[in-house]
C-alpha cells in the first residue's frame, strides 16, 4: 500500500492513503540504522509504503520514495543532526505583517535564501492589510516593488477583513505549500478563513512583547478543498542553511546571482573586493540596499551554524 505522511508525532506517522483514508503507522526499525543524519527519517509530505499490520488498523513504513525536494532545521543548538521539516513541497508561503508584529525583512531574506538553497519557490504574502496607516502604506508599496522585482510574487492580505482571499486560496489551490512565519502574523487565521473546516488554532498577540504565541507543536499537512494541501509549520526557532558553503549565498540571493558574473574576481565575496558588479548594482540601485545589508548580515552572523527565528 501507498499513501503520504500527513502528520508526524514522534514514532507514530498519520499516513493518508490514495483514496483518502488515513492509517497510523509506525517505522520498521531498519530505517534508523542506515546513517541517516536527521533526527526523523520520515517526515511529512514524504510518499512511503507501508504493509498493514495487526488486524490491518495499524500499518508499518516500509519504503520511503525518493523526494523531490525538502527542507530542514538543526535538530537541537548543540546536536550536529538535522530536522526534516518537510518534504516534495511545490512552493513555501511565508506570511509576513508590517505591524502587530512586524516582520523583519533580515528574516524574511533569511528564508527566502533557504527556499532558494533547497530549490523551493518562496511565495510572500503580506497579512494585516487592514492595519495600515499612511506610514505602513509606504513602507508596504516600497517593499512589494523590492520583492516582485527580484522574482517573488507577493499577496496583500487581510484574514480579519477578508481582503483578497480567493487570491490567496488560488495560490494554494492543487499545490503542496509549506506554510511558515513569525507567530502572530495569522497564518493561522488565514487558512481559517479560507478552510473553516480545518479550525487551526490561532494564537494572541502578547501586549508586552507584541509577538505571537506558538500554537502548531508539530508540521502537519492538511487537505484542502479547493485542491492541494498545505503544510502547517510549528514555530521554528532554529532554522539554517546546513551543509552549504558561505560563497554560495550570493547566488541564493537573484539580484545578486545575475550581476557577480561581471565582478572581476571570479571569487568575489562582494563585500571588499575592487570592480564589485554588486556593489556597483547597490550603488546605482539596481539592487537594494537592504536585501545587501541582509546579505551581510547572513555572512557575518555564523547563520551556517544557527539561525534564531525570534530575531
């Protein structure tokens, strides 16, 4: 039998089968003995086969396809092993707010870089819209143009005002989308609003901190019924780029991938070096200022050991 993990709770695996039923299944125990470096050898979105076990109400994982794709996070911050969030996800959506919380744009850079390293198209889409005052208005108008420039689409939305929700569930519809963000930025509320049906919990915005309160303690994939399913993501607080080399972040960055051609060192890091396409590009404003000043901060902050996701 095949199907596709949908949920995963430590060793049990809610595994969603062709014909929509689900089945919990468990390992079979080889699987952890073949020098697997993540902390779960099977993660959701993974297509497995499974045998049933039992009086067929259990079943026991078998095979794990290949994946096409996927995304990680270090495991614990002093464990060398890597957690599996997903996998054979055909785009990340990353909701973002300008207020209430702001998310900043060096983690919104930070997980558009991973997307880009796991070959993930990364989709923005802005909640809260209904917030906005004048100030917000600019800001928000200044950062779409930025970010539509370089390649990622963005959604402006409000989950409270149902402002452009047929836009974002024609976004999700038929596909497999890793849904991520800060707390409180109404991920939740989003797909609530779109699937009421799902009853995802939502959390409260703290007063003293002005941040969101975790309410996903798992990933857990979710079926849609326009088509497709989204991939629910617990609040990550550790979550890196593991196994790439700090001269491969520029090209995770399509700005600055499409200039560092023209520098005139081939190994050019695009911070110190004379006759910088890239820095030239900042200069002229070809490129933003602050999708650079991200990239430094990438190279500066040890982001290849860990990454903390409430900066």
């Amino acid at each position: 039998m095949e199907g596709i993990v949908i949920k995963s709770t430590g060793s049990w695996f809610t595994v969603m089968q062709n014909n929509g039923s689900k089945i919990n299944c468990k390992l079979k125990g080889q699987f952890r003995i073949k020098g697997i470096k993540t902390t779960n050898p099977v993660a959701v979105g993974d297509k497995v086969e499974f045998i049933h076990v039992r009086d067929k109400s259990t079943g026991l994982i078998i095979r794990i396809f290949e994946r096409k794709n996927h995304i990680i996070r270090r495991s614990t911050k002093l464990s060398k092993l890597s957690h599996i969030i997903a996998s054979n996800i055909d785009q990340a959506v990353l909701i973002v707010t300008h207020t209430k919380p702001r998310t900043s744009t060096g983690f919104i850079d930070r997980f558009l870089v991973t997307a880009e390293a796991y070959h993930i198209p990364a989709v923005l889409v802005i909640n809260k819209i209904d917030l906005f005052n004048e100030e917000i208005e600019k800001y928000h108008n200044k950062f779409i143009k930025i970010y539509s420039s370089v390649g990622y689409p963005c959604y402006s939305v409000s989950a409270l005002k149902r402002i452009n929700l047929k836009q974002f569930a024609g976004l999700l519809k038929d596909k497999k989308s890793l849904l991520s963000g800060h707390s409180g930025v109404g991920k939740s509320a989003l797909v609530n609003a779109i699937e009421p049906g799902l009853d995802l919990k939502t959390g409260e915005i703290s007063k003293v901190h002005n941040k969101g309160k975790h309410t996903t303690a798992y990933a857990e994939m979710h079926k849609l019924s326009v088509g497709g399913f989204i991939i629910d993501t617990p609040g990550i607080k550790e979550f890196g780029l593991l196994d790439f080399d700090k001269s491969e972040v520029a090209e995770r960055f399509p700005e600055m991938r499409e200039k560092m051609h023209d520098c005139r060192f081939n190994n050019c890091t695009h911070v110190h070096e004379p006759d910088c396409a890239v820095k030239k590009a900042v200069e002229n404003g070809t490129i933003s200022k602050s999708r650079y000043l991200n990239y430094l901060s990438i190279l500066d902050d040890n982001y290849f050991e860990i990454v903390d996701w409430n900066k």
